[in-house]
C-alpha cells in the first residue's frame, strides 16, 4: 500500500543526469546531489574550461570540488531499493504512441528523454550516457525529444543542415553551398535564427504593446459603459421623475377645474333657486289677492263692495323685475373650450420639445468618428448589400437584377396595393435601414437620375414636393445629368461642378451625421458632402425621371 508513496518520493532520490536513482550520491557545494561517475564524467568534459559547473543550477565552481560520498543519502536510497521499487520498469517509462522513442533501444523501446541534433537520433536516459562522458559527444546539441529531427537532414546529401540560403531562404548543408546555391548569400544557420530571434522578439515585444495599449482601451471602454449604463439609468430615473411630476400637476389642475366648475354650479344652483323661492312665494301671495278680489268682484250688494274695496290692502311691489335676465345657455361651454384650447397648446409644446429631447438622446456619441475614407478600397470596407423594396416602387417601374435595378416600364405593372407605394413619383426606395457607417454604388444610365437616401415616413401620394427627392426636409438627392447636375435638399438646389461619371459612390455616416456623394472612375472624386444631424434611419433611393433612363445598385467588389 506503501509503494505509490515511494514511487512518487522516488523523483527527490533521482540523479538528474543518468535520470536513475543514485548510485554512490555525492552533494556538490550548491546543494544538488548526483551520481558519483555522473558528475565526475561530466566535469570531465569542463577540463578544458577548468571551470566546473552543476547541471542543474549552472552555478560554477573553482576549483574543482571534492566528491564526498553523502551518506546519509545513500541510505535512504538503499531503503527505497529494498521496497521493489525498481524490480521492473514501470509502463509509463516505455514509449508509447504519442512519445518519441529511444533510437538505440532494441525490442520494445524506451521513451526518448533528449534527442541529439547533431546525430539527428533520440536516446532514452541511458543511452544517453555517452554525450555526458565522452568528451567529443559532449559537443553535441542536445534539446527536448523530437520525432521531426529527420527535417535537419538535407534531403540531396544526407547532411545535417546547419547553413541557411539568404537567396533561396531556405536551410542547407554545407555541399549544398558546391551545388546549386554556389554563389548564394549564405549565413549560419544559427547566426540566421539569432537575427531572426531578434525580430521575433521586437515584434513578441510590438504585440505585447500593442495588448497593453488595447488592454488600456478595454478598460477605459468598460469605465465608460459603466459610466453610460450609471448615466442612462440616471436619466430614465430623473425623466420619470419629471414626467411623474408633470402628470401630477395636469392631475392637480384637473382636479382644480373639477373643483372649481362644481363650487361655481353650487354658487350658481343656489342663486337661480333662491330667485325661484321668492318668486315661488310672491306668486303664492298673488293668488291670494286674486281670490279676495275675485270674491269682492262677486258682491251683488253695492253698498257693501264700497264699503270692503277701500280696505284691500295696495299690490305691493314684485322684489323681481317682470323678467329674469339670463345670459344666452351656454352655462359651463367656456371652460371646456379654455381647457380644450390648453390641451393644443400643451400638445405643440410637446411636439416641439419632443424634437429636442430626441436630438438630444441621438446627441450622446462617446466615440468620436473615424475620418471619411480617402480611397475606394477603404470606403469598400463599410460596403453594404442594397436591394431595392417591390413595395415602394412606382408602378411604371420595373425591378430587376434580384430587386436592384429600376428601369422606366413601357406598361404599368400590377404590383400589389401597398400604403408604402409611391402613386406617381416614379421613385423607389430600398427594403434596408441605414445606420452607422454605409457605403454602395449606384450605375446609372439614360436621361436624369436622382441617387438619394429618405426617411421613412416620406409622403408617397402626389406629385407634390413632399413626395420628390430632395424637394423637402426628409431627403436627401444628387440628380444626375449628362449636362448640368445638381444636389437637392429641402427645395435648394446646389450645383455640382464637373460631370458626373455613370457611377456615383454614396458614404453615409449616420451617427456623425455625414453624408457625400462621390464620382466613381478610376479615382473617387467629391461631388457634394452633407454635414447635418440625421434623426431616423435613412433608406437608399432612386428616382427616374424619363422612360430614357435606368439605374442599378451594384454589388460591393
């Protein structure tokens, strides 16, 4: 039960040299403990250099240092023998499949624990010995076990390829230099990978700048979202707040206006029944005095009607004038035509603050904008895919090309009814939104185009200027023509100098609110650029203006 223990100790008891448990231990001044013939072989090897170095640690030593037998060592290793550690070797020390075996080793092969480039062959700790002892092995390359050591062998003279052809950049033997690289610049192989060493580590060293720079800017990013998310949620906080508090005032001044127009009908109900009570009692009086004179008027006995008329008490005067005055009914109508009046102003306030608070969100840019592109390969970076929609297209239109190319139809087609159609402008617009950074080309050809992007919610009814491309706030159009072109926006037309070839590139920067218009030859030229502030997404547009002409949206090359 004890033995995995000691298998797993057996690694501190292991000579580092020969890789087997100590034989004769001896400890050298740095600590570390070897073999005895393992060290004394290879301090042999540094006779020349008469100074003497630990495999291990490389600390050197001179002189030489006496070899004292550690004894106390020794027994411990003794005590490990007897338990059967090494009765057999285990499996792990044997190669398997993915190891690179022992070259020397006969029958089944041990794992490889140094491979040799200058024998281009792999030994396991034992067959190693020699490049340890034997002073002209000693010279040798040794490095980590290899099973692609055959690619040091020249492939032409079966020679290990220590020199590299500058010329053909590639390693060679030395017969290759009397061969075909006669003449060829030529360096050592390993004068060759210290230079190169040298650029790996200037460009391991740009790298690791280059990862601190950006590992700087990942930081700074995440501040910044964090800063975005405190401020975002701030602002939803305080703007709920604000309309919470708006909501309660309208509340409040409605519950007012209640309480006031029911305080006003009480007043008011009060005063009319208060007249009518008196009215109420003076008719009653009234008819009271008619009854006695009623009664008096009946007396047949003259004498006795002389006698009772002169008591009659006098009509006394009515409290009311013989008609009431009472304004024409319209009673409580004012306050609901001040109130209604209210709600259309407070409803253009709104609208009008409404397109501030909305520029105001669309304001907040953290980035700033990367500079508009100087050539065509870099403008085709931001290349987007354009179809145009079969639902806003003119009837006269027709759509080919996978919904990209428009032409002036010779009949009107049956497209489906649809309230994204334009009914008379023979203009289309794509079936994408546009945001952030855009780019595409336009091929057009015939009589007059326009090359536009819009808004949405363009009118599409009529012929008016609300529908046409650049006649109004909500688009944007170059019109191309053979002779005079022209930008349009919001009714201003801008001239553009010089002709404008078949094909105009469109950059859209939405988010910095740039848009240019540029002629596409073997050069880009600027046409016209737009600096404004975009509120909505854009749509790409095209708009014919003869049976003449046609254009097509091309795919990004």
């Amino acid at each position: 039960m004890e033995q995995p223990g000691y298998q797993m100790d057996s690694v501190k008891f292991s000579c580092s040299i020969c890789l087997d448990l100590l034989k004769d231990p001896v400890t050298i001044p740095c600590g570390h403990s070897y073999c005895m013939d393992c060290i004394k072989c290879h301090w042999d090897g540094e006779v020349l250099r008469k100074i003497y170095s630990c495999p291990q640690c490389r600390k050197e030593f001179i002189p030489k240092p006496a070899l004292e037998k550690n004894i106390m060592l020794a027994d411990l290793v003794e005590d490990l023998k007897q338990t059967g550690l090494q009765a057999a070797p285990a499996d792990h020390c044997y190669a398997g499949p993915e190891d690179v075996a022992c070259d020397v080793c006969t029958g089944r092969k041990m794992k490889a624990v140094k491979s040799c480039l200058s024998c281009s062959a792999s030994y396991c700790k034992n067959h190693l010995q020699p490049h340890y002892c034997d002073p002209p092995l000693q010279k040798h390359k040794l490095g980590s076990p290899s099973k692609n050591l055959q690619q040091n062998i020249c492939s032409c003279h079966d020679e290990v390829m220590e020199i590299f052809c500058r010329t053909d950049q590639q390693c060679i033997c030395y017969l290759c230099l009397m061969d075909e690289h006669k003449g060829h610049e030529t360096v050592p192989a390993a004068a060759e990978r210290a230079e190169k060493q040298k650029k790996l580590q200037e460009s391991r060293q740009q790298i690791h700048q280059r990862i601190q720079d950006q590992e700087k800017d990942v930081k700074l990013l995440q501040q910044e979202v964090e800063a975005i998310n405190v401020s975002a949620d701030k602002a939803v906080e305080d703007s709920e707040k604000i309309f919470t508090e708006l909501i309660r005032l309208l509340q409040k001044r409605s519950s007012d206006v209640k309480q006031q127009i029911r305080s006003q009908q009480e007043t008011e109900v009060s005063r009319v029944k208060d007249v009518q009570e008196k009215l109420e009692q003076e008719i009653t009086e009234l008819k009271r005095k008619d009854a006695e004179l009623e009664q008096l008027s009946h007396t047949e006995d003259h004498n006795q009607f002389l006698l009772n008329y002169p008591s009659l008490p006098a009509l006394s005067e009515s409290t009311h004038s013989s008609s009431i005055n009472i304004r024409p009914l319209r009673h409580f109508e004012d306050v609901t035509a001040a109130v209604s009046e209210l709600r259309e102003k407070l409803q253009k306030i709104l609208r009008d603050s409404w397109t501030n608070i909305e520029l105001a969100i669309t304001d907040v840019d953290v980035l700033l904008s990367e500079p508009e592109p100087k050539t065509r390969a870099g403008f085709l970076k931001y290349s987007t895919e354009i179809a145009l929609d079969p639902n806003t297209v003119n009837i006269n239109l027709l759509l080919s090309e996978w919904n990209r190319k428009v032409i002036v139809g010779d009949i009107q087609h049956s497209y489906p009814h649809h309230p994204d159609r334009f009914n008379d402008c023979f203009q289309v617009l794509s079936r994408e939104s546009l945001t952030g950074r855009c780019y595409w080309e336009v091929e057009w050809r015939g009589g007059v185009v326009d090359v536009a992007v819009s808004y949405k919610n363009i009118s599409r009814a009529g012929w008016s200027k609300e529908c046409l491309f650049g006649f109004n706030d909500k688009s944007w159009s170059l019109r191309c023509d053979r002779n005079i072109s022209a930008f349009l926006h919001n009714n201003i037309k801008t001239p553009v100098p010089g002709p404008v070839s078949s094909r105009v590139g469109v950059y859209l920067d939405h988010r910095a609110g740039i848009l240019s218009f540029y002629s596409v030859s073997e050069t880009m030229t600027l046409l016209h650029r737009v600096q404004t502030r975009f509120t909505q997404p854009l749509y790409a547009g095209v708009g014919l203006c003869n049976d003449k002409s046609s254009a097509e949206v091309m795919k990004p090359k």
